[in-house]
C-alpha cells in the first residue's frame, strides 16, 4: 500500500507540474502566445525532490502546500469556461490524489519502498 502512496503522489506531482506549464503556454493561456501565470509550475518544483526521495517531511508539508493549487483549481473552474475550466477540473483532481497519496504515505510508515 505504501508502494501505492508513494507512487500516487509522485505521478500526481508531476503530472500537476506539466499540466499547469501545458495550460499557461499552450492550451488555454490568459494571453496568446503564454502568460506569466505559468510561474505558478515553479512553486511545484521545491517538494518534487523530497517526494522522489521518500522523505516523510517532505510528504508532511506539501500535503498543506498542495491546497493553494486546489484552490486555485477551484475558483477557475468556476470562473473560467471552455478548456481552462477542463483544465482547473484536472488542476482539482491532481491535487486530491496528490493530498491523499501523500497523507496515505506519512500514515503507513513513510519510508520510500
């Protein structure tokens, strides 16, 4: 189960890393031709180590970090219409698999199997 965990929330992360670099370059830029919004990828960078690596307080606060990304995913869902609202549905579902990997992680032991 921890194997699970560990892998849920490291495809989670990267995957929510690559949507958010496709979304604000490619599909549905604020701007034509991409917009700053896509500095938003970088704050994603800093626990991706941690994660790959296993690291229990890695998984402990990027379990409270990944919230800002479901809010955000939450409000432009809302908000926005067309394939940026299908893209902050995908943004929300991301960042509960990853919240719920990484707490199933540190609650089985959180040592990288």
């Amino acid at each position: 189960m921890i194997r699970v965990a560990y892998f849920g929330a490291s495809a989670s992360l990267i995957a929510l890393v690559l949507l958010c670099l496709a979304w604000e370059l490619w599909l549905a830029p604020l701007r034509p031709g991409g917009s700053w919004l896509v500095l938003k990828a970088l704050p994603l960078l800093l626990p991706l180590r941690g994660i790959l690596a296993g690291r229990r307080y890695t998984y402990q606060w990027a379990s409270l970090f990944i919230w800002g990304y479901f809010i955000e995913g939450v409000v432009r869902a809302w908000s926005d219409t067309g394939a940026s609202r299908q893209l902050a549905l995908i943004e929300i579902a991301l960042s509960l698999i990853f919240f719920a990997s990484a707490v199933a992680f540190v609650r089985l032991g959180g040592a990288r199997p």
